[in-house]
C-alpha cells in the first residue's frame, strides 16, 4: 500500500519560492506515495497555485477525478455481478 503524504499551502508557497530542495523531494516522494492536500487547503491556493498543484499530482477531494474514481469502482462492480 502506498504512502500517504499530506500537504498544506506552505509546501506550495516554498516552491514558489524557488526552494529546489522542496520541489526535487516532492517529486522524490511522489514516485511511491500519495500527495493529498485537503478540500480547505486546497480552496485557499490561488489559480496558479492549484494548477501547480495539479500537475505536481497532488489529490485533493475536491477534484473531480477524486469523486469519478469512486464511482468507477462502484460501476465496475456492478457491471462484473449483473442481476438475474
């Protein structure tokens, strides 16, 4: 199972400012891991930063592949055990 490794806005605000260190770890850590960041947390980055985020891979509940996701898996199963 993979790890789960929670972010805040801080992570974000020092890649911004250029902190190499910080963004080569995430990426780093990002190969065997999970990146979540919460809903709130996520609702307080401005535009650039949640596409940052985004394309950083980081998940948060908010997004609609977090919620499809789900829903797939409840599909799928339904779809394999049909009713007679």
């Amino acid at each position: 199972m993979p790890r789960l490794i929670a972010l805040d806005k801080s992570v974000i605000d020092q890649i911004n400012a250029g902190n190499v260190g910080v963004a080569n770890s995430l990426q780093r850590l990002s190969r065997g891991s999970k990146l979540r960041m919460s809903a709130e947390c996520f609702s307080q980055l401005n535009e650039a930063e949640q596409r940052l985020a985004t394309d950083l891979g980081v998940d948060h509940p908010n997004s609609d592949s977090h919620y499809l996701a789900n829903l797939r898996q409840r599909g799928h199963s339904r779809l394999r055990y049909p009713r007679a």
